[in-house]
C-alpha cells in the first residue's frame, strides 16, 4: 500500500566547495541532538553502499591527517511530499568511518561551528550594546544572526579565546540563551519562547507515547514536522497524562529519521514557559 504521505529526505555534504546530495533513493539515517545553549549540537548521519570512489573521496578529505583544514560541511534535511523539506540539522564533519563489504556503510560524526573552534578571537569593547556583540560574534561564525533578546549596554567587554567560545560569553551578558542552530546564532530571553514559533502536539499531531515528566520539564516524542525548532514555544494536550498540559520552551531537540526504517520524529525536551 501507497504511503499517504511519503517522506522526504536529503543529505547534503561539501567538500572543497564541491556539494553533493543523497536522497531517500539512498539507505541513509541521521540522528543527533540540538542544544540551547554553549554546547555544540551532534549529528550521527549515515549513508549505505555509496560508490566507492565517493566514499574514499570522503574518508580521505574527513581525514585528520588530511592538509587541507577547509570545512567539510552536512545538511540534514527532511520532511513530507506534502510541505517539501525542512533544515534539521547543519554541522562540520568532524570524523568519518566505512564500514566492512558487503554493505558499505559511510558514517559521519558531525558537530555545529566544529571548524570555528580552533578561530581565535581577541576582542575587546570598553562601551557598547549586546546586540552589536551579538552581531560581531555572529560576523566571526559565519552565521545569520537572530537577536530577539532584551538589549542592553555592556562596559568593557573582553574576549580572547576560539571563536565558538562566545556562545557561552554571550549568555553571560545577561539573562539570555544564546546558540546555534543550523547556521543561525539565535540570542534570546531566557525560558522566553522565539516569536511565532509554536508547536501543537496531541495524539491528532503526531505525538508518540506518553510525555513524561523531567528535572527541568517535560519529554515528548512526536513525527517530524516543518514547524519544530529548538527554542521555539511547544503546547502539549496529552489525554492520557493531562499533568503535563500546557506551555513549554524547547531547550533540547534531537531527531532520529531514516529513509528506509521507522525512525522518523523529534524528540524535545521542555521548560514550562
């Protein structure tokens, strides 16, 4: 039987500039975390029975040993026939491993900003306001700068040290979550939801299981959608544990999706907003 709705997926890897792109017509997963904060989101992303010359082309570029310390870059996308692909996960190459035959299975192990790691910074700005620190940081990483926090005036500001490290600097200015995800630096408001960006989930959505109640909130399973993303408002209408009824902020999303497996939702895990 037909799949009503069939799945969409798409990874993307660049190597020297050079991007090429797998699809669902490929064996290929990806799972990883999203984080809120300083600590870099992970992805797990695998591809099965690639051409041969492709794969070592890859290994070898991915290498550590390997000269050339441009950055090798993944996009994860996925989605549904219905409302076409959605960016899930961008991150740096930062190991690669192949499989035995038969089955060739190419595996990357992928971190946010890994490259701008080793970029050092030395900053300093004796008067000045954190959203024009945020956008000098944001410069440094090579990313979209999403400033939706309450401004304010900083007093000497220093930095010296690797560039990812003025995530945590940033949060430090004031109460704010300041992160990366998929090559946007978003500073906000601390437990304050990214505007107009709210996900609905009941059994009528997609949810999966029961949510469960956590240290810092709750934990909900649910099928993948264009609309979930990491600091977004998440309003959950549970008929089997209406404890957990109500509004929470995302500060940790992971994924898990396949092209060819059942895996194909988010996991989030929320503060009560």
């Amino acid at each position: 039987m037909q799949e009503l709705d069939p799945r969409l997926i798409s990874i993307s890897v660049e190597v020297n500039g050079k991007i090429k792109t797998y699809d669902q017509n490929f064996s290929i997963s990806a799972k990883g975390t999203k984080f809120a904060n300083e600590l870099q989101n992970e992805a797990e992303v695998t591809i099965t029975n690639l051409n041969k010359e492709i794969a070592n082309y890859i290994l070898t570029e991915t290498s550590p040993f390997n000269k050339n310390k441009t950055p090798k870059r993944v996009t994860v996308q996925a989605g549904r026939k219905s409302w076409g692909l959605t960016t899930i996960f961008v991150g740096d190459i930062a190991s690669s491993i192949i499989s035995q035959p038969p089955d060739t299975v190419l595996t990357l192990r992928c971190l946010t900003s890994n490259f701008d790691k080793g970029n050092l910074i030395n900053r300093y700005q004796s008067q000045t306001s954190a959203s024009q620190i945020a956008r000098d940081v944001s410069t440094d990483l090579n990313t979209v700068l999403n400033f939706q926090a309450t401004d304010k005036q900083i007093s000497n500001y220093t930095f010296t040290g690797g560039a990812l490290k003025q995530i945590g600097k940033l949060g430090e200015m004031g109460d704010y979550d300041a992160y990366i995800d998929d090559g946007v630096l978003v500073v906000k408001d601390s437990q304050v939801p990214l505007k107009e960006r709210i996900t609905i989930v009941n059994l009528n959505t997609g949810m999966i299981e029961k949510p469960e109640f956590t240290e810092q909130g709750i934990k909900v399973k649910f099928f993948l959608d264009g609309v979930t993303v990491l600091g977004g408002a998440l309003r959950i209408n549970s008929t089997t544990n209406p404890a957990v009824n109500g509004d929470y902020v995302i500060y940790k999303l992971g994924f898990d999706i396949a092209s060819r497996e059942t895996p194909f939702y988010w996991i989030a895990e929320a503060l009560r907003k």
